[in-house]
C-alpha cells in the first residue's frame, strides 16, 4: 500500500470514489472547465489535503483533511478530516485505516492541538472503525445546517 497526498491527475480516481460515498450526488465530468479549476484552487490550497492509497497503482481509497488557523490553544491549527471513503472491492483491508493514520500524522507534524472527524454514518460498525483509528466518541457534539433548512431570524 503506498500513501500520498493527491495530484492533478488523480482527479478522475478521486472522483470516482466520491460515487461510492455519495451516489445520488450528480456526475461531474473531470474534463470540464469547472471542475479544473475547482480542483486547481483545491490543490493550491496548502491548507487543504487530499490523501490516497494506492494498491499497485490504483486509487482505492481517500480522506480530506483541512487545517485550520487558530487563536486558542496558544495559536495552534486544529484538522478537520471528511470525505472518507474505500472502493468496496477494497473494504476491510486496511486501506482507509491508513489514510487515516496519514493524515492524523501530517496534522500532528503541522502541530495540530486535535483533529475532527464526522461521519452521517449511524452504523456501529463504522463509529467503531473510527475508534480503532484513534478518534474518540463524545468529547464534543457536532451539529450540521444546511443553507435550505435554516431559519433566518
């Protein structure tokens, strides 16, 4: 298993794998214009990471991590990891686990004071996954709000 963080041309791979994440999400077509530059201003971002694991040379399995400036905890970023997601011809074999433990390392390196994780899984088996990964399970609550299912006041 190689680890790495994504490239230009690994946008049809990543792309891919977000189908399994969300399958209803529309198809985008990563020769389009839009989703180049998306992808271009993505990269550039050195705040933004996208990690991959590659089994001889495929993409089977990604996670996203975005660093965050911070002025609590004497100034230190903390992570926010999402998007995590295996092809499933690949589950259970250790490859999302690695990405994981990847992008929890190059947070610790950038001297992250925590990182979060959130999941819309309710599945026991995945909350556990995530647990054997080093997250922990009800030090914080998460909320989410969606701009067409908030209030304005």
């Amino acid at each position: 298993m190689n680890i790495r963080r994504a490239t230009t041309e690994d946008l049809p791979a990543l792309l891919r794998l977000y189908g399994f994440l969300n399958p209803n999400d529309p198809v985008l077509d990563p020769l389009s214009e839009a989703v180049q530059q998306h992808w271009k201003m993505i990269l550039n971002d050195d705040k933004l990471r996208y990690f991959l694991a590659e089994n001889s040379g495929r993409v089977i399995a990604t996670c996203a991590l975005t660093l965050i400036p911070n002025f609590t905890r004497n100034m230190k970023p903390y992570g926010v990891i999402e998007n995590v997601v295996t092809d499933p011809e690949f589950r259970k074999q250790g490859f999302a686990t690695g990405v994981l433990r990847h992008a929890l390392n190059d947070a610790w390196s950038e001297g992250c004071y925590k990182v979060m994780l959130s999941t819309g899984s309710k599945r026991e088996s995945t909350l556990r996954f995530y647990e054997n990964s080093g997250f922990k399970r009800g030090i914080k609550t998460g909320f989410v709000a969606h701009p067409d299912e908030s209030s304005s006041q």
